[in-house]
C-alpha cells in the first residue's frame, strides 16, 4: 500500500525527474539513489545557487532533510 501512495504521489515528478540511474535528459535531476548522496550532486544537472552551496557544505540527503525540502523547499535554503 505504501508503495502504492509513493508511486501515485511521484507521478506528477516524473515530468522533470527520474528515478532510473541511466535515465538522462530531463529538466530535473535524476533522483535515482537519492537517499545518501550529497545534495545537488548530479553532474548533469545546473542547480540553484543556494543548493550548490548546500553541496559545498557537504550537506546529504537523508529521510528527514528529504521530508523537510519536500515540505517546504523554498524554506528549507
């Protein structure tokens, strides 16, 4: 079931993002292997300047930084 909630409530990110680790060419970063890796790490992607410094700062994603930004992005940096 709560795989089920995931998947509906990523659909509408799928238009910007993907969660296949070869998927390329998308106006988001890819989001494969999201969990653990530092944020604003996709080579591919030309992030923000407040999420290049957070990548600068070393900052990962985890569950609650991850919860956080979803809830709030503009807040959260």
């Amino acid at each position: 079931m709560a795989e089920e909630n995931g998947a509906r409530l990523f659909e509408p990110c799928r238009a910007c993002h993907s969660l296949d680790p070869a998927a390329r060419g998308l106006p988001g970063p890819n989001l494969a292997g999201l969990p653990g890796r530092k944020v604003g790490d996709d080579g591919a992607f030309d992030y923000s300047p407040v999420l290049s410094k957070a990548r600068e700062q070393g900052l990962v994603w985890d569950e609650a930084r991850l919860d956080q930004f979803l809830t709030d992005p503009a807040g959260m940096f």
